[in-house]
C-alpha cells in the first residue's frame, strides 16, 4: 500500500519545477511564485484537514501561522511543506488544547492523498511517519524559539460584528450575509503570509470593511468612519493594504487550480 510519505514527498515534486521554468498558463515562474503557491496548497491541505478531524477555526489558524512562521525562518526547499503542515496541526491542537491524535493526523493526510483508501496499518511506514511528525514538532518549536502562543482577528471581528450589526436595519442585516462572507473573507487570509503580516485587528477591520462594500451595506455617517470608531489605529491605507493582499490571494487560487 501506497503511504502518505510517499505520496507527500509526489505532492511537493509536482509543486516544485526547475528555476526559470513556466506554470501551466506558459508564462516564466520565478522561484518566489513557485513558493508562494506551493505555501497557498499546503495551507488548503491545513484547512481540509482541519476540517476532517473536526477542529475549531482558531487551532487551524495557529496550525496555519505555525506553518507560515516556520517558513519565514527556513528555506523551503530544506524542508518537507507536508509534512511541516501535519506537525503545525500537531502542534496547534496542544496550543490550543484541542488535542488531536498523531495516528487521526495521518490518517486524514494519507486520504488526502489517496482517496478512498483505507486507514494505514501500524506497519513500519506508519511509525516511521509518526516518528517524522513527532520530531518536526520539536523542530517548529526550536525555529520559532517556543513562541507558539498567537494573537487572532477571529475576537476582534465578532465584536466588531456585533458593533456593526447594532447599526445596521435588522431586516436589512438578516437579507445579507455580511457575517458570512466576513468570516469566509478571513479564513482565506490564512492560505498566505499576509495572516503574520498584519495586524489582526486590521484585518478584522478589513474584511468587515470588503463584506460590507460587497453588499452595498451602508452604516450611519459621523464624526468618524466606523472602522475609525471600533478600531482607532487602523487607517485607510492598512485596510487597503490587507485587501490588497487577499485579492493577490485569490488570484493565486486561480492560478493553483
């Protein structure tokens, strides 16, 4: 049988093509593009997983930061992204106190990868594979000198939802799903970099601010802006700058279909 550390090491290959090469639209791919969509699949492979194992949106949020922390200090092409993702869900799942079992991790990753397949037996490949999971984790700790504990927008954006929804006509609100979309909107901040790059009151902020527009959703004018009001050192350039990077976001979903 076919086993996930196999198959994640065919996952990475089929990401990674020689410098200078092209993508599939033809046109020439530097290096940092190849590792931006490379980092964009393994956070959709963090979300998926997350997913299937039945975890909170926070703990597969700090999986997803772990990941983008652990790269921003090495080199990609030292490392396995796969099985770096399975030890950051690992490992965010203590930080967080969901507990996930190594064995339910592998699971999930070797179905991931070989659908419809059944579970992987304890044979040496699968203790081989917990071991490698195990040991990354003390490697991600050592990289990010223990610092695993993070702040989230995910507070700041439901007091923010609260604080809108106050304002809003409550036929209106219930018409549109401004909460919806906001929270879809800040889920996909994660599959990049931009989740450490700013802070995440601005981001919740932000994409508030982009569900509301979406919508046509106007809130009453005063003194202040309202995003001024829930958040006083935010401006309208750090709003622009975090919508400006989600959009660079889905154009890379595009281009990773």
């Amino acid at each position: 049988m076919e086993g996930p550390s196999s198959r994640l090491s065919e996952a990475r290959d089929g990401a990674v093509q020689p410098a200078g090469g092209r993508d599939a639209s033809g046109e020439v791919e530097s290096d940092s593009s190849r590792d931006v969509k490379t980092h964009f699949r393994v956070c959709r492979f963090i979300m998926e997983t997350g997913v299937k194992l039945g975890m909170r949106s926070v703990p597969v949020a700090t999986a997803c930061v772990l990941y983008h922390r652990f790269f921003e200090r090495v080199n990609i092409s030292s490392y396995e992204p796969y099985l770096v993702a399975m030890s950051c869900v690992y490992l965010a799942g203590k930080v967080e106190e969901q507990h996930i079992r190594t064995r339910d991790i592998i699971n999930v990753s070797h179905r991931y990868f070989n659908s419809g397949s059944a579970p992987l037996e304890c044979d040496k490949e699968f203790w081989d594979l917990r071991d490698s999971v195990v040991q990354c984790e003390l490697l991600i700790l050592r990289q990010l000198n223990f610092h695993v504990s993070f702040e989230h927008p995910h507070k700041y954006l439901l007091h923010y939802l609260l604080s809108v929804k106050s304002l809003v006509n409550r036929h209106a609100w219930s018409r549109t799903p401004v909460a919806e979309t906001s929270w879809a909107l800040l889920r996909d901040c994660y599959h990049g970099a931009m989740c450490i790059r700013h802070a995440p009151q601005h981001i919740a902020i932000a994409t508030l601010y982009l569900a509301l527009n979406s919508y046509g959703v106007e809130l009453p004018v005063g003194e202040k802006e309202w995003w001024q009001v829930l958040c006083e050192d935010v401006t309208r350039a750090d709003i622009d700058a975090v919508i400006s990077d989600l959009l660079q976001l889905y154009d890379m979903e595009a281009k990773c279909i």
